[in-house]
C-alpha cells in the first residue's frame, strides 16, 4: 500500500487524467488506512518518497511536503494532495470519491436515538439528495422527532443522502409519503401546527414568530418553493428576513437558521446537550 503500484513506464503510458486519477486513488487508500491507524510512521515516510517520484515522472509539483509532525499533520497532507490529483484530473469530485470524515466527539452509546423536542420538519417535494442528507444530519443535532418526505424526495435509500447524513439517515425516523396534505392534516388534528417556511404575503419573521408547543415545519423545493396542495394545509408562515439583493438561501442553511431557533426556544437551552 505504501508504494505505488505502476511503474514509470507503465503511469506515463496513461493519459495524464488517469495518471492523476491513479495517484488520487492510491492516496484515497492511504487517507483511510492512516484513520484506521494501520499505517506506521516508516511507511508514511516510504509514501512521501513514493509521491515525490510520482511528481517528478508526470511534471506535477503539488503542496510542499513541509514538517509533517503529528497524525493530524499527515492527514491533512494526504487529504490535500489527494484533492490536488482529483482535481488535475479534470473530471471533478465524484460522490465516492470524497475522502471519509474523520469523526470526533459522536456520542454512539448503544442507546435508541430519542427525540429533544416536539418537532418534525416535512420536505415537500426535495430534489437534492445533499440538501435532504444535511437536513437529516440536523434533525439529529437539534433532537426534532422524525422527516416527512413525499416520494418524489430521496431518502434512506439514496447512497448521497445517506453519505452527506454521515450516519444519522440510520436512526432519524422517516416517512415518505403520496399524501402529504392528508397527513400534515392529521398531525394538525393531534395537535401539531403546521408552519411553512416561505416569503408568502403577511408572513411573520421567524424571530417574531410565536413558535407553539408542538409543530411542523414545512421546508418546499429548492425551484419553486411549497407546492400549491401543501401551502393551503399551512396554519402559518415563516421567513428568514435577507439584508442582500437574494431573497432566500440554500433549504438545508434555512433549515438549520429555523431548527436550531426553535431548539434553544423549546429546550431553554442548548447548554444541555
């Protein structure tokens, strides 16, 4: 793993995307072991020699290696030139090609995931598999119960939500639906108010807004916004007051503005968690 699998002759001989896309690859190996902890300094020292000779053959310089002193420092080495090869490469980022995160501070105690608040977000009509991934990801953050989703939205089954999610679409219930008028209607009916976040007519900043005990909040997609259906089940109406020309921002930044407002309302604070 530590030295490169192709020789001069045989890495020339490629077209100089795939030589970069070759060299990504190797790196990507690397990155994970060196997380796994399965890699030693010595070998680490054999990969930078490796990568030098690599530049050299193919007349690309990169990064400077520089004092690499620690695990962290090493990593954040790899992870550069690797991200300098993907990109030489031409052919940009591929979904499976991002480096995995290095996870620190996750609370896994073997306990079921339970709810801080109750809140459910529903998402009507999402197209962007990352919007619905990060939405996940908050849902765990900010302890709102479940995601209604219609059928149109990826879910579960979607390896971009489930990535960008970095694990938290396993445990975050999740409904998809055909029906989602009739069924925000009957979590108005058990109490829950359903509240759209839109720049409709009269309505009110979500700093102003007299958030209930329990509700829904209704996130449309990323073109057009809430669906006519859906907009006429909405109780009330938020948004997020803009000082620029643009009017919005990306669903999941305005999910997280709403969600984390409502936790420190709801939880009196965050401090807690």
């Amino acid at each position: 793993m530590d030295s490169f699998p192709f020789t001069k002759k045989k890495l020339l001989s490629l077209p100089a995307a795939r030589q970069h896309k070759w060299i990504a690859n190797w790196l990507r190996e690397i990155y994970i072991a060196l997380i796994a902890e399965e890699i030693n300094d010595a070998s680490l020292k054999l990969v930078i020699k490796n990568l030098e000779q690599l530049r050299t053959w193919i007349g690309f310089s990169g990064a400077d290696v520089g004092r690499l002193e620690n695990r962290k420092m090493w990593l954040e080495f790899i992870s550069e030139a690797f991200h300098e090869h993907q990109k030489a490469t031409g052919l940009g980022l591929a979904e499976h090609d991002l480096l995995p995160n290095v996870l620190k501070g996750d609370a896994f105690t073997g306990q079921p995931w339970i709810p801080r608040i109750p809140y459910r977000v529903a998402l009507d009509n999402l197209r962007s598999a990352f919007n619905v991934g990060s939405i996940m990801r908050l849902l765990d953050a900010t302890g709102f119960e479940s995601v209604m989703m219609t059928l149109k939205t990826p879910g579960l089954e979607n390896r971009q939500v489930e990535k960008t999610a970095m694990g938290a679409a396993g445990w975050i219930p999740q409904i998809k639906t055909d029906r989602m008028p009739a069924d925000l209607t009957d979590l108005k009916d058990r109490g829950y108010r359903i509240i759209g976040v839109e720049t409709v007519e009269d309505s009110a900043s979500y700093l102003n807004y007299p958030w209930p005990q329990q509700g829904v909040v209704v996130m449309g997609n990323e073109e057009y916004g809430i669906s006519e259906s859906v907009l006429h089940t909405c109780d009330d109406f938020v948004h997020i007051p803009m000082a620029g020309h643009k009017n919005s921002i990306n669903v999941a930044n305005a999910f997280a503005v709403i969600a984390f407002h409502i936790c420190a309302l709801k939880s009196g604070s965050l401090a807690q968690f």
